[in-house]
C-alpha cells in the first residue's frame, strides 16, 4: 500500500506538472508567438474608422458666382448595443427628430452597431441635442459631420448645374458630367472607445486628411443668365408654349453664356420634380427646324459656287409639282435671287438651290454643319437628332430637307450651325466649363476653344451673314428681331410638329424659332430663342418672326448692354445689303 501510495503521488505531480507545462507552453505562445494578432484584434474590437468627409467642390459662374454651395449638417447615429435607457432616449429623440417612436424602438430592437437614425440634421439642432443627451447621460447615439447640396438660384439654370443624391454623388448636370473632379477624397480618423462608447482622445490613431474636391467654373455668365430667364418667362406667361428654350453663345470660343429650358425646376426641391422638368431641352429634345435649315442650304451652295446672291431662282408663282407633290409656301413668288430666298424664306427656292448640289453632296455639307451627331458639349443627356442617309431619302425628300423638313435637330446643334456663319465658316464646338480649379487655387484644367473644321469657306459665310441682315428688316421675316443701333442676321424657323401617333403633322401646333447674332460684321454672342406650341391669338400671328423675334430683340438689346456694346447711331431699321464684306 505504501508502495501504491508513492506511485500515485508521483503520477499526480507528473500530472500536474504537465497540465503546468501546457499552460507555460501556451502563455508563452499567446505572448510571444501571438502577440501582435492579439494585439490587433484587441484593437479592432475597441477602435474604429470615423469617416472625414471631403468637401464637394462648388461651381461657379464665370463671375465666381457661386452657383452650389456646401451647408454642413450631421447625421444621427444609432448604436444600439451602447444604448443605456431607452425609456428616456427614445421620446427625447422623438420629439428632436421629428420621427415616431415605434420607429426608434424597432431600430434599437434590431442591435445594429451602425445605424443612420436622421440624414442631414441641421448642426444647431445637432448641437442642442448632444447638450441634452449629456445632461441626462443618456448614450447610444453619435454624431457625423456631413453637408448638404444647397443651390442658392433655385430653378435657375438647374438642367445645367444638375444635382446630387445624398451619397453626394452627381446624377444631373455638371453635377454628374464633373463628378470625378467635384467629389474628392473622403478620409478616415482612427478612433478608440471606452467601454461606454465615448472616444479616448489620448489614444487616438492615425488620421488620413481627406482631400477636398475641385471647384468648376462654368461659361456661364450669371448676368446674362438672369436676362435671358427673365425673358423666357416673360414669353411663357404671354404664349404659354409646352415647352420653351435659349440658348446665347459665343460664336468665336464655343462658350454658352446663357441656357434656359420650361418647364424648369426648383433644385432645391427636385423630390417634387417631374421628369418632363428635369429634360434638358436644349441638349435632350429634338425638332424640325423648319426654316432657320435654310442657311445650310443656302450656306452649301455658294460655298460650291452654284450660285451667287444675285442668281435668280424661279418659285412657280404658286405650288410646285416635284416628284408627285405639291411643295407649298406661305405666300408665293416669282423670280427671287439667292439673297432673297432667304430674306423671304422661300420653301420653294430653297428646294431648287438644294438641287444644284444633289443629294449626296447636300448630305455632306449636312453632317459638317454638325447635324447627326452630338457637338461633345460637356453635359450629361445629349443626343445626336436625326438625320437619314440619302439610301433613305424619297423622291422628294431633296426638296424638303432644305426647309427643315424630314430632319430633326437639338436647339443646341441649330445654334452652333449659326455660330458657324458668324464665324466666317468656321465651326468651334461648344462648351460650358470654363476652368477646373483646386482648393488651394491652383488650375488643373482650363479648356480651349476646339475648331472642329472649316465648313463652308468665309468669303461664303460671309454672303449668308449679309443676306441673313435683310431677314432682319422690313423686307423680311424678321422685322420685330431688329435692335435699334445694332446690324442684326437672323433666321425665322415655323416647323408643323410631328404626330406623335402616326404619320404626318399635327394640325395647328408649330414649333416657332429664331436665331440671330449680333453684331453682324463682329458677333459679340449668337442667340436662339423656340418655342413649342406657342399659343397666339391668330395663327397668322404663329410664326418664328412674329413670335420668336421679338423675344430675341428684347434679350439681345440688354445683353448688347451688359456687354457694353458700342451702337451704330447711323443703324436703324435692317436694310439688305448688295455687296458681301470682303
């Protein structure tokens, strides 16, 4: 027995004696060979990343005017887990947040560790909230620091600036089109808690700075901006038009000083918005021009030296009968000359001038005018219009392509065709930003004016410009576009409207336009004024001259002003001239 009792003390210190080497072996594994994971995971458990927002750049217009700014906010956070008396914090809260208490209570059931209780809490109240949680020691919410997109012009140019979500991504506008430069760099705080969820500044870890996003400036002159909004809603409470658009832009640089679009919406309030008021018109719609197409016909021919201004052209004194079909007129004529097609707006000339080019070569002048195609303009939403290959075209297409007819273009691709006259030929594509500037100020990028190509030569554009005057006078269409002291050319445009629901026109709805520029032997700026379904006392008063001019005489004769014009004393009514400049 006392053999057996020896045995098993000497088996139970064995024992123990292993069981205390395990444990060693394990300490020193933990302490040594696992040290820095451990470490780790302890500090996971009790640190976190807090979010450093980057500041959204703001755009501005080509004054600084800002057109968006930044109101910072916070955003409540729930973490239910730290959550200590939920019989005091949730009325508190609910009365604060303006959300029911059911609610609350169901987030704080769920144990989310994260949970965004309200976006977008004005700071003050943010502030005050914080103080009564404190006084009451009440724990579970925090508070993150964030902003809102606040646009300080409302509707104004909002289908130009666009708008965020509330990830603060751009969905509209250059708000989208500049994303990658307004967004920046979001950067982080590493942060260690206490048991209670309340921050350890002592302990704080590394900080990664975040980098705010770059400022944009547009084209856009505010002060011209307001000229042209206020005429457009002048012309909209007068007409009562669908839908309604201007556009002003420099002939020489490509750059838009001014877009407009009705219907239009509030961007800080675009929840109510319907979709019908967030189309950028000007780059989304498409039109028959009617006859402002009439310059690239005409534009095309003298540049092939078919004709001349003063050739003759022979308009039936009635309808013409071309491949089956009565081509008609608005009045009719004799022999008019080339001139004179279009200060009349000859339906009839224009045909026959379109068919000295054929339809191939008429094709050609077409898409380097730029129809087909978006001009490349730096906005979200653009679309190329319509225009069918002559494998397409019917009998009689070739003569109603000329008046504007069978194609279907963007306002925005009608003004530059007309930018194009008014720069001797040449086509610069249009833009709408101006410079991209960074947070310390410096320039990271700063477009320049891209000419696309030579269209027609400028000994050309300039017979069009001269013709285009005697539209703008009392011989022409556009009488009521003239500004007194200032050499006008212009173009009328009366389209009928496509009917939606089959083949043909809607009978009594008119797309009315005009563009013009001024000065006309030094453009300053080119304008173009639409409307669509303009309601007008008679229908002989529905016409691009009779409607659409006199709003361009008004916005072009303050903006003429704005930009410190100088006048002709000797310029009154438009007469047509009988020499080109040379």
């Amino acid at each position: 027995m006392k053999w057996n009792g020896r045995v098993r003390c000497t088996l139970v210190c064995c024992g123990f004696a292993v069981l205390f080497s395990v444990f060693s072996f394990r300490l020193v594994y933990l302490q040594m060979v696992r040290h820095d994971y451990y470490t780790a995971l302890a500090t996971k458990k009790d640190t976190s990343q807090v979010p450093i927002y980057a500041e959204r750049g703001t755009i501005l217009d080509t004054n600084n005017e800002p057109l968006s700014q930044n109101v910072p906010v916070e955003n409540v956070i729930l973490d239910a887990p730290l959550v200590n008396d939920r019989a005091k914090l949730v009325p508190l809260l609910a009365e604060a947040l303006r959300i029911s208490a059911r609610e609350i209570e169901a987030k704080i059931d769920e144990g989310r560790l994260y949970y965004r209780l309200k976006l977008a809490f004005p700071e003050e109240e943010a502030i005050s909230l914080g103080k009564k949680l404190s006084a009451a020691k009440l724990r579970g919410i925090q508070f993150e620091r964030d902003f809102v997109r606040r646009y300080p012009n409302g509707s104004m140019l909002c289908h130009v600036i666009g708008f965020t979500d509330y990830d603060h991504k751009g969905i509209q506008g250059v708000e989208k089109s500049m994303e990658d430069y307004l967004h920046g760099e979001d950067g982080y705080r590493e942060i260690e808690h206490d048991r209670t969820g309340k921050e350890l500044v002592l302990y704080r870890g590394a900080e990664h700075p975040p980098r705010d996003g770059n400022n944009v400036h547009l084209t856009i002159d505010l002060n011209l901006q307001n000229i042209v909004e206020d005429e457009l809603n002048a012309a909209v409470r007068k007409y009562t038009p669908k839908k309604a658009t201007i556009i002003l832009m420099r002939p020489q640089t490509g750059e838009i000083l001014a877009m407009a679009n009705r219907p239009n919406f509030d961007l800080n309030q675009r929840s109510t918005a319907k979709d019908e008021q967030k189309m950028n018109t000007a780059i989304a719609a498409q039109m028959e021009p009617g006859s402002t197409f009439k310059i690239v016909t005409v534009g095309s021919a003298l540049n092939e030296h078919k004709v001349q201004l003063d050739t003759p052209i022979f308009c039936e004194n009635g309808p013409w009968l071309y491949g089956g079909k009565y081509l008609h007129e608005h009045k009719y004529y004799g022999e008019l000359p080339v001139r004179d097609v279009l200060v009349h707006s000859s339906n009839i000339g224009a045909a026959k001038i379109a068919l000295m080019l054929g339809d191939m070569k008429f094709y050609q002048y077409i898409c380097n005018f730029g129809f087909g195609r978006q001009t490349g303009i730096e906005l979200p939403g653009e679309i190329a219009g319509r225009i069918g290959s002559p494998r397409g075209w019917s009998k009689i297409s070739i003569t109603r392509i000329p008046m504007g007819q069978e194609v279907a273009v963007t306002p925005l691709q009608m003004i530059v065709a007309m930018a194009t006259i008014a720069n001797g030929g040449k086509m610069v594509a249009p833009h709408i930003i101006e410079s991209i500037v960074d947070a310390k100020g410096n320039t990271v990028s700063e477009p320049k004016p891209a000419v696309v190509r030579q269209v027609i030569s400028r000994d050309a554009a300039e017979q069009v410009t001269l013709a285009l005057r005697g539209v703008v006078s009392s011989r022409g269409t556009a009488a009521e576009a003239a500004v007194p002291g200032f050499t006008v050319s212009g173009k009328t445009g009366t389209a009928s409207k496509n009917n939606p629901n089959g083949p043909g026109y809607l009978k009594g709805v008119e797309i009315v336009s005009f563009c013009g520029f001024l000065p006309s032997e030094n453009p300053a700026f080119v304008a173009l004024v639409v409307l669509d379904d303009a309601h007008t006392a008679t229908a002989e008063e529905n016409y691009g001259g009779k409607v659409a001019g006199p709003i361009f005489a008004h916005l072009a004769e303050k903006a003429a002003r704005y930009l410190d014009l100088e006048p002709h004393e000797e310029v009154g009514k438009q007469v047509a001239l009988t020499e080109p400049r040379r």
